[in-house]
C-alpha cells in the first residue's frame, strides 16, 4: 500500500531517477556553453575589468583616489569588506549546521551555497589589502619574524583577529567544498570523453572509487568538518563586529554587536544564496532540483533572520536613551535625522519591513517576488554597514572636524569589480563543476510506481516491471517510496 505524506512535499520531482540526475547534472558540466551563460560571463567580465582599472589607479596613485578623508578613515572599503564576509556566512550555514541537524532540503542548494562562501572571502579579502596602501607588504599582517627583525603583529588588535577569523573560515571552508565534489568529479571522469577532460578530472577526483570504505570515510569527514565549521557561523562575523564594538565611539561601542552582526550576515548570506539559486535554476535548467520548496524555506530562514536584526536596531535605539550619554543618544538621532537620513531610511525599508512581507504565503512561494526581495535585502544590508560606518564617524567629539563622505568614482569602481570578480568566479565554478551535489541529491530521492523499479508477485516470487510495462498511478507522486509489495 502505497502512503503519501500530506505534509512534506517532495525533494526532488520530475520523477527523476539515479541517471536521470547524473544526466542532468553533468550535462552542463560536458555540453558547450550556451548563449545565455557567455552573455552573463561577458557582463560579468566587463565589470571585473573596471576593477582592474580601478585597482591599478589606487596602487599608482595612493588611497588619496578614495573619497576618505581625516574624520571619516574608514568608509566605503570596510563597508564593502563587511558586506561580503556576511555574504559568504549563509554557505558555511547551510554546509555545515544544516548537515548537523539532518536537514536534508540543504542538498540541492549546498555545493553552490558552499562556491560562493568561497568566492564571497576572495572578494571581501581584496578590501582591506588594498586600504594597506601597500598591498606587497600584506604578509606583514601574519604572526612570523620577518627579515627586518623582531617586528611582530600586535595581538592585541582586532585586525588581527580578522586575519586568524577569516583564514581559518576560508580554510575550512575551502577543504569542506572540495571534499563534498571529490564524488561527483570522479562520476564526471568515468564520462568523460576527451583525454584532457578525463585526465583533469581524474586528478580532481583522487582516484576516488566508490568503495563502501570510501563512502564510510567521506561521511565521517564529512560531519567532523561540520563540526568544526559550525563554530565558525557564530565566530567570524563576532570577530569582524569587534572591529567596531572595541572601540569607543558612539554608535559602535555595544555589546550586541556580536549577535546582531550574525544575524544580520545570515540574513545577507541566504539572500545572496537565494538570488544565486533562482539564476541557476533557469540558467541551467534545474527546476525538479531547486524546487518552490527550497525557495521557500529560504524565504522563512530570512524573514527570521531579518525579524532578529529588527529587534537589534530597536535594542540599539532604547539602548542608547537608557546609558543617559548624550553623545551615544546623539550618534543614533543623527542616523535617523541627519545628512544620511535616506540611508537609514533605505536600511529600516530593506531589512525590517520588506521581508515581513514573506508572512504572506503568495509571495513565499512567488519565484519574482523572491527574487526581488533577495536582491532589496541585499541593498538593505549594504546600507546597514555603511550607516554603522559613516554616520558615526562624519560627526565625533569635535564639530569643528564635522565633515560629509561621499564615494569617487574609484571606490564605486571597486565595489562594482568585485561583483564582477564574484559572478565571475561564480559562472565559471558552474559551468565547469557540478553545481548540485549528486551523490547526496539521489540519496533522498524515493522512487515511486510511475518511474522506479517497482516489485510484486505471488507469494514472494517478484519481479522487475519494467518501465514500459509498468501500471500507471497518476495520484501518486514520482518521490513516493517504492512500494515493496511481497502478496496481492
């Protein structure tokens, strides 16, 4: 007798097999590109060429082509740098902390989640090297005796605690993503046709064989990286809000910086993750894989998140009247109420309001409205770093250093390269890599009547209906366990 679940809807549909997976997975991976996927690696590639311009006109001429100046030292590049280590929060989520706790929707989305935690710290990294002013002295931030004497790092910064933080989250992160490919490299090798293509990913894949000692292994790797990426969720982006929260001026001096800065990266993080996933979707054809399910347990993770970093921005506000310091009380007035009141204005509209609009089952499960909103809440969150940054420090202790920021045309061009630089890295990884991960994707996949190997017989003696022949049982969707029926 077959049993349908009246609540969970299916993982995978379609009514895919094993080799329909294979199939469509490394399809991309062996076809040549297609016309849509050259089109977005053009634009791409052109933004990424402003980045190099602008790069090369920061190192020829100095940070002086930055819109910095004596009160505001710190602006659009660490803005940037915040922004992107959030976005590269949601991969180490859904890799690892999902994983721990066996939720298993995370298996169509992880490998490009886990790509673009990648991508996102390359991106992020390039910031405050270049804000050095002399990014050839960046081995400088590292803890080991140089050739000019005893000048060791100074421990006690929190810029040092970035580079320990994000070193380690990148390391981990990197060999967690490579573990989770070895697999579907070695199915694309035992493919592959051309002698280059089979020797490349004969290399890639480790020799990997499927054996059950292999499997069992890569299980257990697999879950001891888990364990030690989870703390890393929590960490990173704790370490990167001490930047601010150890300092003393109004507005970053707080302790709910640490949890607020998580919050707010995951929210950041699983927007991206949902922008990344609706293109690839369509890009790539993968809509039995990234199904309106997935999309919508994206949708309830941000609309969470997004709730969480509206009770910070409240908790800051009641925070600052309940210390009785007027210069705290006048630091957060001012974002509401001062020259950049349209960026708070822009930061409360994205991150608080908008995505109250996910309560709505019409627009959780919308493919537009998700995609809109993924990309506003993104544009939210820039704003909430920049109004951190900027609008407490364009007017500290002293009037008289009271001054506006505003960006050139180098620090747009910087930050618009890197997007280029991420969707860069990020359309080359899925047309080369398999962007859904196989092997855990067919372990949830359930056969059903109407496309697996289904088995009945007579007093125990079954056998194979073949698809041809098999009965048709249009109720029953293609997931539905199979039915393993030993009697009529």
């Amino acid at each position: 007798m077959q049993h349908v679940s009246p609540v969970r809807e299916p993982l995978v549909t379609g009514g895919k097999t094993y080799h329909d997976i294979t199939q469509d997975v490394c399809r991309q991976v062996e076809a040549k590109p297609n016309i849509r996927w050259m089109a977005a690696l053009s634009v791409a590639l052109f933004f990424l060429g402003i980045f190099f311009y602008s790069v090369y006109r920061t190192l020829w001429y100095g940070i002086g082509e930055w819109g910095l100046n004596k009160t505001v030292g710190w602006a659009w590049d660490i803005t940037n740098f915040v922004w992107w280590v959030g976005i590269g929060h949601a991969g180490t989520l859904i890799s690892a902390v999902l994983l721990l706790f066996r939720q298993k929707w995370r298996s169509s989305i992880n490998r490009a989640a886990e790509a673009m935690t990648i991508f996102a710290v390359i991106c992020a990294a390039m910031f405050p090297v270049l804000h050095m002013g002399r990014p050839w002295l960046a081995y400088w931030v590292f803890p080991f005796q140089n050739t000019f004497g005893s000048l060791w790092v100074n421990f006690n910064s929190p810029l040092l605690w970035d580079v320990f933080a994000i070193s380690t989250y990148f390391s981990v992160s990197l060999v967690f993503w490579y573990i989770g490919l070895i697999p579907d490299f070695a199915t694309i090798r035992d493919r592959a046709k051309g002698p280059i293509a089979k020797r490349a990913y004969a290399l890639l894949s480790f020799g990997w064989k499927g054996s059950a000692k292999a499997w069992s292994r890569y299980e257990t790797v697999s879950l001891i990286l888990a364990g030690v990426a989870t703390p890393l969720v929590l960490s990173v982006h704790t370490i990167v809000s001490m930047d601010f929260a150890t300092s003393v001026v109004p507005g970053w001096h707080t302790t709910i910086f640490p949890p607020y800065f998580v919050a707010g990266a995951i929210f950041s993080g699983f927007a991206m993750v949902l922008t990344l996933m609706l293109i690839t979707r369509v890009v790539f054809k993968l809509e039995d894989y990234i199904t309106i399910e997935h999309i919508a347990l994206m949708n309830k993770i941000m609309m969470i998140t997004g709730s969480i970093v509206g009770v910070a921005y409240i908790t800051e506000f009641f925070i600052a009247w309940y210390s009785q310091v007027e210069f705290e009380q006048y630091a957060f007035i001012n974002r509401a109420t001062g020259p950049y009141w349209w960026a708070y204005a822009s930061m409360m509209t994205c991150n608080v309001i908008t995505p109250q609009l996910v309560w709505f089952r019409r627009i959780r499960y919308s493919i537009p409205a998700t995609f809109i909103l993924s990309i506003i809440v993104n544009i939210g969150m820039w704003f909430e770093r920049f109004v951190i940054i900027v609008t407490s420090l364009h007017r500290d202790y002293l009037p008289s250093s009271w001054v506006m920021f505003s960006p050139t045309w180098v620090d747009i061009g910087i930050y618009v390269g890197t997007l280029g630089l991420f969707f860069t890295l990020f359309l080359l990884f899925a047309k080369f890599f398999p962007v859904v991960n196989m092997a855990e994707v067919k372990t949830i996949l359930k056969y059903g009547v109407d496309n697996g190997p289904t088995y009945t017989g007579h007093h125990g003696h079954g056998h194979q209906v073949t698809p041809a022949h098999q009965p048709v049982a249009p109720a029953i969707p293609a997931s539905a366990p199979v039915n393993y029926n030993k009697h009529d």
